[in-house]
DNA sequence: CTGAAAGCGCTTACAG
DNA sequence: CTGAAAGCGCTTACAG
C-alpha cells in the first residue's frame, strides 16, 4: 500500500476544486472570504488529495511561526540533600498544559533547557532569531532578570507564569504574568481547621525575606500572610501580631520541616492543626507526627502526587487555566497568532492573580 | 539602543564579505568546501550582521525541519487512588535529557501530548504532514501498537526507549528501539545484600504476565528474574524454583507494596533484605517495616527523588546516556540530519540493551 | 468573492 | 573553490 503523503501541494488542491491557489489558501486562513460552496468544494479537494500545508512554507511567507517556546528542567537533583520529593511538580504540570492548550491552537510547543552555569538569554535569542518562535512562556521571573530585559528590549512577546516579588508596582506592571494567590490559599485552608474545631492552627513555612511581613515580598510572605491574617481575624485578636508561638521557618526540605515540627510541637504543645507553605513540608510534618504516633490536620501547596498519597490537605493551583489563560494572553481568545507587544495597549487579561483550589483530604 | 535583529538575510551578509550568497550557504553548511581565508572573511560579516539563518527558509528548502517530536505526559493523575508518588519521573528526564542532547546538534525538540482518549496515530500524522517534524522517540511500545504500525508503513523514522515485551524475535529486531537491563540491576542489588552478609533477600514485584518466567515476557517478570536468577546462584540452589515464600507480586502502589511487605514478613519471618521491582515499592516496604520499627536494607528501580529522599538504594537509568544514544540512532554521531528508514542496512545501534547503575544508600 | 503575480530566505542542482 | 539561476510551498498585496 502507497503512503498517503500530502499531495505535493496547495497546486494540486486547486486543480482538484478548480479554483486558483489563494483561494484555497484563503479557505485554509480566511474562511470568511469564501462562499460556502466554494469552501466545500475545497474541502473535499484536501480531504481526497490528504493535504496539509507545508507549515515551513507558511511561516516564511507569513514570517510567523505559530510556536512558542517554553523551558524544561531536570527533577534528577530533587530528593537529594535535602530537597523534596518531587519539586518541579508544578513545572511540568505546566509545561504539559501549555502544550495541550496549544494544540487546540495548532501553535507548536518548542522545548529548550537551560543548566545553572549556561547563559538562558543566548538561548532565547537564537530562538528568535532564527524565527522559531513568536514568544515566550517563562516561569518566576524576578526584577533584574536578564531575560525580561532582553525580552522587553527585543519586543518579543512573552508572558511569565509567577509575579515579581519585592519590586516596585510599577515594573510589576511593566510586563505580562499571572501568579497564583498564595494567602487566598493558606487562608483557605486555616479557615478549614478552624471550622473543623481547631483552635490552635500553626503554620510551617520557609525563612524568606522578612519575617511577619505586612506587605508580601516572596511566595513564602504571601503564604505566611495568608494563614496569618486570616488567623488573627478568626482569632479576633486586637493586637497586630501573632505569637512566634505558633509559627517556624526553615528550608524546603522534609527534613527541614521535620525540625520545624518538633519546635513547634515544643513550644506550643496545645498545637492542633498545621498550614505548610508546601508539600514537602507538609509531609515533613506529617512523618514527625507519625514518628510521634500523633496525628493532627496538616496541609500543604500544590495538590501534588505527594499529597495525594500521603493523604493531606493540600491546594491545587489548576494549572490547566493557567495554561489555557497563558495562550489567552499571548494569542487572544483562539487563533495562533502571537499579539507583537504593544506598548500603547497593555492586554488587560494579564497580571491576573488566580485563586488556588482547596483540596480538603480530613 | 536599536534591537540587533538578524540582518535581513543571506544577502547582505554576502555583499559585506563580497562574495556570492551561495558561498556563505556553504560556509553555514558545508564548510570543507570554502576556502580557509573565505571562510574567515564570511564569518566576520556574519558576525558583524548578527546574522542567524531564517530556518522556515531553509526546512522549505531543504525538505529537513531538524526537529523531533516527542510526547509529554501529565503527573497529575500519579499520587490518586494507588499510585506511586511520582510515576513520570524516568519519562520526564528522558524529555529533559534528549532536548538537552538535541540542543547540542541543533535540533528542535516539539512536544506533543495524548490523553488516553485521543489517538495518538493521528497527531503523529499531523506532525509528520505539516513537516514539522523528521522523526519521533517514543517510548514503551508494544506489539501492537499502531504508532509503530503507522511509522513503519510510512517510513518515518523513530526510535523506541523500551522494547516491545512478548513479542518475537523478529518483531522485535523489525525496528529501532534502547532499552534498560533490568535483570541486570535487580541482579545487582542483590548481590549487594549478599555481600553485606544478608542471605534471607526477598522480592516484591508487580503482578505480570508469568511469575517465576525463565524468560522475561514483561519489565516486571525481568526484574524478577534478575533477582531470582542471582539468588539461585549465590544459594548454589539446584532447583530451579525459588520457593513462592520469597516473594510477592501486586500493583504499583504503596498500599499495595504494604500489603506484600506484611505477607512476605508472615510467611518468610527471617527476611533480611528486600530487592523490589520500583521505588514506589521500595517506598512502601520501608514505610511497612518503619510501622514496624524495624529496618533492613531495602533497594528500588529508577534513582527517583523518592528513593533519594527516602534514602534507600536504588538503580539509575542514566537517562543522559539514553536520551544521548537515541538521537545517535536517529541522526548518527553528529549533524542534525535524520536517516531516513533503510530496510537494507540497518542502524548497528538500535536494539542495544544499557545495564543501569547500582547506587549503594546502605 | 476570486485570480495572476510577486516574493518570503534559504539550498540545490549545475556551470565554470 | 565560487557563482548565477531555479525553486521549495506557501501567503500577501493588489487587481478585478
């Protein structure tokens, strides 16, 4: 049996309907310029012939690629030390989204990778100089980030999945990202163990930037906030500030929370529910109260394997609108075009904080 | 400052060094037939221009888009029900070691994904059709997959990580595929635990096709193997059978690894070691006999995050090595070319079998 | 709504 | 070793 290979082109589909070539590439690109029987004509043609188009050809004619490019890590140093168990959950999760919304988009996901010691701008650069992709999809970018400035510079679109912490609003607002609400979610989950009874909910979380902070200026502040304030006004407390008590800061390592746990529990021993600012350190907790032959509600972030079958409470960021709304902010609601960044009219759907999902596992 | 976009093409690159397009052609892509000093001339102006080829113009051209495909899958679904806690991760490291590997050559890796309800041959097709792609890596095939059905009868190339099980020796010499020795490493932990004085080591593996096969039908009836195979040797055992009490078989969970850890320790209370077929089992052994509070050494398959948290020995894949040797297969030592299918001679290193490593957490 | 021409930026024959 | 021409398969003006 012969291969069905696309006939050799856009030719032999016009011949087929027996019209010319721009019209049948008009009904491929702009279907409303053709009347319908001779769209259906046309139809049949690439349907009999199998044709697809040759997607080299129409990006150098169209100079554009209807691809976007986004990094992939290793999770091979996760688990050693003192890391988590899988610590790039949320990475990959999506990645894969974003490559699924695209699909619907025919827009091709263009993979790169980038070690510590290796220059990422270079990286971008070749990309889209060599017109391989439209735009960008990058994650935690921070306010001297090498790539914002070239990507800003280069008017190449992109969008960045993660907020930038301790930075003015105005350079917050000077490029696209959407973030996860991170107090929305630690709140959620105090007010759980509140409802539940719980009256003495302490937080594990990460030593970050400042302690107690008012204003959020990491993940790890907007986290701590979350379970904080929302405690104080469960609590009714007048005073402004909650008891080191019922709180510890260290790394995001299981073992890390482990520690965190036992002072905890020492200092505090009425303690008898527990907010993590993740997974990792909610299992932390969880293993030292097994160890301990205890048990109380613990929760964590991201909703990952990990909580699943440790079986905690945990957040879940639903990272599949994440994507889906990335693609929105590139490409607009459908089509594969990417929207060349336009400093006049900023797309208003970006720097959208999107709530967390609380995934209660009681 | 102006944004140092590409230089509009090739042309202005070969008036500045003064010489005809088709030589700086050459230069980019056959650089053995320019002369040195031509060479030197034509690379100063590259550089000068900024100049980096339009590669839509040149797949059109040439007919090779220098890319693969390779599927990416969702983790969110790992950790439900009876999962293990990261159950992607060799599938995740395999993408990340082959975009690496690929970015090395020039080769774009596109990423593509299948949910269990869509089918997969078509969006092969797709890629295949529109160009986009010249080849795919695939993983875990089977005999009667209908990738391998439709990438054989149409000539494209690919190449297999995992070799298709209970197939003929025909069957499966009839296409590229790379595989692991898992025989080898469930071997070799076992021989660890001899060493280590340990003469009581049993197995927990997944139920498969055959238990207890002299030859390997499934991952799962190799990795049993290597263990028994070793162990009949060290014992110095005549009989070909290793008594039903050393082992257990169930699904790849925790719980279920709990559930054979219990049974095995009933029946076989001597029990001073444990090989098991996967880190997830690993896992709930360790966790069974921590319940316990006991401890023997334990070892699992993969070198995941988990074995490394959890601290138990493991087998390392070498996924770098693989993902290394998979493009050598597609695309040869070098270049970013990739041999199209020839029935008459056959790539030398396709069907190779790697043995993975042991890493000692004793 | 449809068509004939031009051209995107390269590489591939082929000629010298 | 280097050059002038052709052409890969589309989409984009533009004309009707």
């Amino acid at each position: 049996m012969r291969d069905n290979k696309p006939a050799s082109s856009i030719i032999s589909v016009a011949k087929e309907a027996g019209v010319s070539l721009q019209t049948v590439s008009n009904v491929l690109n702009f279907p409303e310029r053709v009347k319908p029987e001779t769209t259906e004509r046309v139809m049949q043609a690439i349907n009999k012939l199998n044709y697809t188009p040759n997607l080299s050809a129409r990006r150098l004619r169209s100079k554009k690629s209807a691809s976007i490019a986004v990094r992939v890590d290793s999770n091979a140093s996760a688990g050693s030390s003192s890391e988590g168990l899988y610590t790039g959950y949320i990475q990959d999760e999506f990645v894969y989204e974003v490559v699924k919304a695209a699909e619907v988009r025919d827009v091709k996901v263009i993979t790169y990778t980038c070690d510590p010691d290796e220059d990422e701008v270079k990286k971008l650069k070749k990309l889209v100089d060599s017109r391989d992709v439209d735009g960008f999809l990058l994650t935690s970018t921070v306010e001297d980030d090498p790539r914002l400035k070239y990507l800003i510079q280069s008017n190449v679109p992109f969008l960045s999945f993660g907020r930038p912490w301790a930075s003015s609003d105005e350079f917050a607002s000077s490029y696209p990202w959407i973030d996860i609400d991170g107090a929305s979610g630690t709140a959620d989950a105090t007010k759980l163990f509140w409802d539940l009874g719980h009256r003495n909910i302490g937080f594990i979380g990460w030593k970050t930037f400042s302690v107690q902070p008012t204003n959020p200026r990491s993940v790890g502040d907007d986290r701590f906030l979350g379970w904080s304030k929302s405690l104080l006004e469960l609590l009714n407390l007048k005073s402004k500030k909650i008891s080191t008590n019922f709180f510890e800061l260290g790394g995001e390592s299981i073992s890390s929370a482990r520690d965190s746990a036992r002072k905890l529990i020492a200092k505090f021993p009425e303690l008898d529910a527990l907010v993590c600012a993740s997974d990792t350190l909610a299992l932390g907790a969880q293993l030292e109260y097994r160890g301990l032959k205890k048990s109380i509600p613990i929760s964590g972030f991201d909703n990952s394997p990990t909580s699943k079958v440790f079986n905690f409470t945990s957040l879940d960021q639903n990272i599949p609108e994440i994507a889906a709304h990335a693609l929105v902010v590139l490409m607009g609601e459908s089509g594969n075009t990417v929207a060349k960044v336009n400093s006049s009219k900023k797309s208003e759907q970006a720097n959208l904080i999107f709530k967390p999902k609380l995934i209660s596992r009681i």
